[in-house]
C-alpha cells in the first residue's frame, strides 16, 4: 500500500485544483487546496454560494476528479483508481447525504435504507435486515418504515438520508448542506444525531453549511473563498 499522506489522516488533499470548461471559458472552482482531515473529524466547510464547497465533498466523495493535485483515503491514492474501484470506494468507505436528501421515491423508508446494502456482497439478508432495523431507530423512525418519501417530513426524509449513508459501515461520512432544506430547531436535530454516531462510533463526517449554529458544532471550521482556503 502507498502512502504518503500525513500518519492518522483519513482524508488528505494536496494542492487539489478543479477546473471546469464553461462555453469556451475555464472556471477555477478549488485553486491548490492543501487539507489534511483525522480519523473521527466532525468538520465543517464554510463560505459563501459558488466558494467551492460542494465541489471539495464531490472530489473527496469520488463523485468527480480533481484537474491537478492527489486525494488519499485511508492511505490510498485516488487517483490512480479505476472507475470500478472508485464505485467499490463510494459503496463501502463513503456515505452521502444530499441537501435534496435524494431518497427514491418508490421505496419505503426501509427500502430506501436498505438499497444500498443489497451491493454489499458481504452484508447477508438477515445482516441487511438488522442493519436497516437498526438504523431506522438509530434515527428515531422505526415507526415510519413503511411510510415513502411523499409521507415523510423534510427532517424525517433527511433522517432516512442519513440512515441509509450510515447502514453500509462507511468511514467517513460527507453531507452537502444537509440542513439547508429544514427549520433551524429540525436542522440542529439533524446535527445533534450525526455529533452523536460520530462520538458513539467515530465515524468521520465532513459536512458543508451557510448556517452558524450548524459551525458551532463542528470541531474545526475551514472556510473557503472563491476556492481557497481563507481559515
Ligand atoms: N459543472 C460545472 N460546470 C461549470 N462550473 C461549475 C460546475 N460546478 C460548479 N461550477 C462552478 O464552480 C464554482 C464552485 O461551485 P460549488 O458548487 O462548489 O460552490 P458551493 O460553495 O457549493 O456553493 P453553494 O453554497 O451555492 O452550494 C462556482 O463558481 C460554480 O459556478
Ligand atoms: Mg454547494
């Protein structure tokens, strides 16, 4: 195994770039971002609209690739993954959650949790079920197992997001603005639960926010400005 990223890093960016092509014109969404993140991190990233943000989560997330620069997770180079590789990664490292919670809407709360399980070859039917049991109350819906999206609250819709993100085992957990769609008192829920399984089981999350509460949170702030860190 490779590894020259800093010893106890789960995540580290060297001088990570993204560019993309817009009508004949290049726009520099990260310019060099160096960034090292711990095992068991809740960090948040801040700036404002059109800083970066959610472009840094989708190139940790191996949604997308950086133009210049390297990532390791866990000690390993991204970089040099294949496609297949990557998607393994995003299945047994990663969880998401989305601002548009991105539940499918022809599943019940429970199936949306166990959808992903069902590609991990090594979860078993009754491995499955227990899991998905078990994160629907880690959630606080074991009531609403049944229920779809269309019956569910914004924040009881954005909890299924999360249950389902924490049901495969990931590593590090990363959430776009996960409290963006909700009330304050419903987005500090939301947080409050994510703080709790990432003290109860040392799961890393990285999570983007405009919301200041939401940073008081966190135990480290970067912010970002037109792609840089600025603190
Ligand atoms: N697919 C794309 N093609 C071209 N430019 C893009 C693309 N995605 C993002 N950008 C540009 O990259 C920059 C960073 O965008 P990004 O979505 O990462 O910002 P953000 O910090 O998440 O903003 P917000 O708070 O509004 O979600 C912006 O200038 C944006 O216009
Ligand atoms: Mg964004």
């Amino acid at each position: 195994m490779e590894n020259n990223a800093e010893p106890g890093a789960i995540v580290e960016a060297q001088a990570v770039s993204k560019e993309y092509a817009l009508g004949g014109q290049t726009v520099t969404a990260l310019h060099e971002i160096w960034l090292s993140i711990e095992k068991s991190e809740f960090m948040a990233l801040a700036g404002p609209s059109g800083s970066g943000k959610s472009t840094l989560l989708n190139l940790i997330g191996c949604i997308d690739t950086p133009t210049g620069g390297t990532i390791h997770i866990e000690g390993h180079d991204i970089s040099g993954k294949t496609a297949d590789e990557l998607a393994d990664l995003r299945l047994n490292k990663l969880g998401f959650v989305f601002q548009t919670f991105n539940l499918l809407p022809v599943l019940s709360a429970q199936e949306n949790v166990e959808y992903p399980l069902m590609q991990q070859s090594s979860v078993d039917k009754k491995m499955r079920q227990e899991r998905v049991r078990h994160y629907l109350n880690v959630v606080g819906l074991e009531r609403y197992a049944h229920h779809r999206p269309n019956e569910l609250s914004g924040g009881q819709r954005q909890r299924v997001a999360i249950a389902r993100a924490l049901a495969t085992h990931p590593s590090i957990v990363l959430a776009d603005e996960p409290t963006a769609n909700l009330d304050h008192k419903t987005g500090e829920g939301i947080l409050t639960l994510m703080k709790d399984i990432n003290q109860k089981e040392g799961t890393t999350f990285i999570f983007s926010t405009h919301d200041a509460k939401v940073m008081q949170m966190a135990d480290r702030v970067i912010e970002l400005t037109d792609g840089r860190i600025t603190k």
